[in-house]
C-alpha cells in the first residue's frame, strides 16, 4: 500500500510572479520534509511576509512529523507502535483523530487500504533483484501482523492500542495530505490569499496566481510523458496522484506494482496511476492509494461514496478511465 509519487506526472504551472494592481508576489521553497519533497508557494503581499509565512508552514509540518511519524523513535504513533500488545498509549486529538480517519477508510475499502500496513514483511523487491515470485506461504507470512480490525481506539480516554505483538501503523502519504491540507488551513486562517502545498505530489491550493488565474496542474500520461493529458484548474482544492509506473516487476507476462494490497500481500495490478481531484489532500491521497489496490472496477464504486472528488486512471495497458464526475477536458 506504499505510494509512489513522480514529479513528471503531476506539474505546476506558473504563469506570473506579480500583480502590480494589488502588489502580489509570489515566493516558492523546497525542502525534505516526512521523508520527502515539500514545495511550498504562497502569495502575500511583499517577499518578507511570504518568506516568513513559508517558514510557518515548515515549522508546522515538522510539528506534525513530529507527532504522527511512524521512522522518528520520539513521536507519539512509534509509542504506540513500542507498545503493541502490551497497553493502550494516550495521545494528541489530532493523532487519535487522523487514526479515526485511517480506520474508516480501512473500513471502507475492507482492508484496501489499511492503517496497520506499517507491520508488513517487505518480501517483494522491485530494485530488478527478484528473479522468482515469492511462495504463497511466504506471502501470507508478510501480512500476519497487519488487520486494522485489531486497532482499538477509546475515544473518552483518547488512546489507541494495538492488539497484537509486532503490529504497527503509519500514516505515510495520508499524514503527507493532513499536512498539506492543515497548513492550507493555517495560511487561509491568518488571511493570506493564496498558496499551494505540495507534499511529494499532495497538492493543496487555495487562492490564484498573482496575475488572478487559477492555478494549473498538468497530469501527464506516463505512457506518453512529452504530452499534458490534462490541465487542471485549481482555486481552492486538492489533488493527488497515486501510481506504479516506475517500480514494478513482471513474471510469466503479468505486471505487479510495487503497491501492495494489505490483505492479501500481493501487488495490485491492473492499473498504472490513479489521480484525484477533490475538496482535500488527506481523503484524496487515500482514495488514490485504495484505487490503486481495488482496481478500476471496485476502485470506480469506492470513489462513488465520496460525491466531492473525481478521478482518471490508466490502466496497465495504457487505457484512459475517467470517472462520470470528472469535469476537465482529457
């Protein structure tokens, strides 16, 4: 269930720095931050106020690894992970709130996704070293520890516990979209007028370009990257971009992603990408990632649920599928 983003797959278009009428400017910073690349661009009114108004949302994204991050020994989710089958461990609302979350989408997609994926064996490799699939038994063995059914939560208490020795969560690219989408949040709250927040290709945007258009996110088809397949106007929304089209292996003719199906311990297959478009990052990047495991079929009825987002998916063939609801010209 790892989420793989490519920066050629997904990009931004600036079409102008400055609006001389309302003296607009725009500042852009990348930095590593969750264990990926932040873009950060935010309009304000001179180059110090967006200048210290990216360093807000740095700070604000480090705040939140540093609670949520599953690799950091400190934050509060590897506690809980430390504590697995021994007690329940009480932690921030905001952490007990995005584990709500997790859940119900894991609920949702009967295991498609899944919170407690961090536990998995990672017995597939997609470096070119696999020269056999692994054995069924093996397989199997990879996901014994992982079942959010075995979460439990005590909302008066605010604790979450883990029923089994060795389990563990991770919010990967999910706790990459609550960032994005909780400094949109903070930006919006403290007046400033535009911005986007690009967590390793979770995009949140609010606002337009100094010149007053919308901004414009190009999707490329990977299977013909030198073409826009589409340009999507952004003012106050998410988009987000789940795919397997740089990592993967195939045996006997049949293509696996590197995205592996949580219940099953199997790759998904049958699709290359999966891109959302909707009000937020969070429940965007999680639908991507579901889609990806469910496939176009149950991937199209699971995005149904969720009426505010709209997707497009190429398949393993090279096919174009777009949901009913998807409003932007391919």
């Amino acid at each position: 269930m790892y989420k793989l983003f490519s920066y050629k797959f997904l990009i931004l278009f600036f079409t102008s720095c400055c609006l001389p009428m309302q003296s607009q400017v725009l500042r852009k910073r990348t930095t590593l931050l969750m264990g990926g690349r932040f873009d950060i661009s935010i309009v304000a009114k001179d180059s110090l106020s967006a200048e210290q108004n990216i360093d807000e949302v740095i700070a604000e994204i480090t705040r939140i690894e540093n609670l949520i991050s599953d690799w950091k020994p400190d934050s509060q989710v590897s506690e809980v992970n430390y504590n697995a089958g021994i007690k329940p461990i009480k932690v921030d609302r905001e952490v007990f709130e995005l584990a709500q979350r997790a859940i119900k989408l894991s609920e949702i997609t009967n295991g498609g996704f899944d919170v407690s994926f961090a536990a998995m064996d990672r017995i597939w490799k997609f470096d070119g070293s696999m020269t056999e699939m692994p054995s069924a038994e093996a397989i199997k063995k990879s996901v014994e520890k992982v079942g959010y059914k075995n979460i439990i939560l005590d909302s008066t208490e605010s604790t979450i516990f883990l029923k089994l020795k060795g389990m563990k969560i991770g919010f990967g690219a999910l706790g990459e979209g609550y960032a994005t989408d909780k400094c949109r949040a903070m930006m919006i709250q403290k007046g400033i007028q535009a911005g986007i927040i690009n967590g390793s290709g979770d995009m949140s945007t609010w606002g337009k370009q100094p010149n007053g258009n919308d901004w414009k996110i190009g999707i490329t088809n990977p299977f013909k990257p030198e073409k826009i397949l589409a340009a999507i106007p952004l003012k106050d929304g998410a988009i987000t971009t789940s795919g397997s089209y740089e990592k993967f292996v195939v045996f006997d003719g049949k293509r696996y992603s590197h995205i592996i199906n949580p219940s099953t311990g199997y790759p998904a297959t049958g699709l290359c990408s999966v891109t959302v478009v909707g009000p937020n990052a969070e429940t965007a990047n999680g639908l991507s990632t579901s889609m990806m495991v469910l496939g176009q079929k149950n991937g199209m009825d699971l995005l149904q649920k969720f009426p505010q987002y709209s997707c497009v998916m190429i398949t393993d063939k090279g096919k174009i599928v777009k949901s009913k609801n998807f409003a932007y010209k391919l």
